[in-house]
C-alpha cells in the first residue's frame, strides 16, 4: 500500500470510511478526556466531521491528510472560509480565526519544523481511522514516528477495530485493519500509559466477532 492507494481512493470517492456525524465514543468521551488540552492534531484526517466537535468546543486543531481533495472538500462543505500558505512540502490550509489546520502532504514526512512554522505545540492526539488505515509494517513506524515528533507530554485518544475475516487466506485483510489489544501493547508500551475505555460491537463485511475499542493513553 502505497500513497497513490488514498489518493486514489478519494478521486474515486471509495471513502467508506468518512461519518457524517461525530463519532460515538467522542460524543461519549470527549469532554472528559480532552478537557484541559487546547489543542489537538489527527493524523490522516480525511474530511472528518470531528474536527468540527472539536472546534465548537474551542480548540485548535491541526489536521495532516494526504488528498488535497479531502483538504478542499472539509472547509466548501462545512462553509468555512480558509486561507492557503506553502511550507517545504506542503500545503497549509486553515480558518480565518486560525483554529482549524489541515497540513497537506505525507505524515511520515511531517516534522517538528511543519508544526513550528504555524506555532503550535500539540498536546492531545485524536486517532480515530489512523492506525487501522495502515498495514502491520507500517504501523511500527507510524507510532515510531508519532512520538519522535511528538516530543512533550501528550494525551492520547485512540480507536481501533478488531474482527476475524471469514476467509483466512490473507494475512490482512483491511482497510481498516484489524489491530488487537496485544499489538497495542506492544505499539504503545515504552511511551505511554494505556487504558482501555469501552468496547462495542459492529458490523463489518466478511469478518465476525467485530469491535471498536476505545483507548486512552499518556504519555510517559
């Protein structure tokens, strides 16, 4: 799997994985977990509406998503007037009021330098389809990457699924792939505390035994 697979995906608009609502566990959670942060980054953003719960509670959020259409298609359909900057590799999108960041460009190229240009230290991470957008080879490096970027002590908000697919025949089957609770441990130990928060059944095409689990996690 490679770039051009996502970018691919939203020319086509194969997005099945956008929700036009705010996702269950945030509606439930959110204002407890993210009560004392005032700002928030979400990694492989898409277009998603949760940014927007965030920005009605007052927060700063600051997007990456590769697809410059799913960058373009979030402000037009959520009537939001935006300015555009250039930054190395990268398109910067954001609100007027400066509350909404979308980083345009390659997450395992985004670096300190990317978040010191628009001034702004994350403190929380919101990780809803991130992890189980990505295969097992690259899952190592994406939270590898996180936390070398991600320096200071941050709050972590992450969701994950877990299911059987009926037919065994592959390795993976996804995306969203599953993750278990092991490789969470074995992903996240060393640089954060991890809780698991609730689970839920769903429904998932050719698989069985399928849940979305809701972690939260400190960093160390």
């Amino acid at each position: 799997m490679d770039k051009n697979f996502w970018i691919e995906r939203w020319k086509k608009k194969e997005i099945g994985f956008h929700l036009n609502d705010y996702h269950d566990f945030l509606k439930k959670h959110g204002e407890i977990y993210f009560k004392d942060v005032s700002n928030v980054f979400i990694p492989l953003c898409g277009k998603s509406k949760d940014i927007l719960w965030f920005y009605h509670f007052g927060k700063t959020v600051v997007g990456i998503e590769l697809s410059d259409i799913a960058c373009r298609e979030f402000f037009l359909e959520n009537h939001l007037q935006y300015n555009k900057s250039e930054y190395k590799n990268f398109q910067i999108y954001h609100t007027l009021d400066k509350k909404i960041y979308f980083i345009n460009g390659d997450f395992f190229e985004l670096n300190k330098d990317v978040l010191n240009f628009i001034n702004i230290t994350i403190q929380a991470v919101y990780d809803r389809a991130s992890l189980i957008a990505l295969p097992f080879d690259l899952r190592k490096q994406y939270v590898k990457h996180m936390f070398r970027m991600l320096n200071n002590k941050i709050k972590y908000f992450l969701i994950t699924m877990e299911f059987e697919p009926i037919e065994k025949t592959q390795k993976e089957v996804g995306p969203p792939f599953s993750v278990t609770e092991n490789e969470i441990k074995n992903l996240f130990e060393g640089y954060c505390t991890i809780k698991k928060i609730e689970e839920r059944s769903i429904e998932r095409k050719n698989a069985i035994n399928s849940k979305e689990i809701l972690y939260f996690m400190e960093k160390i």
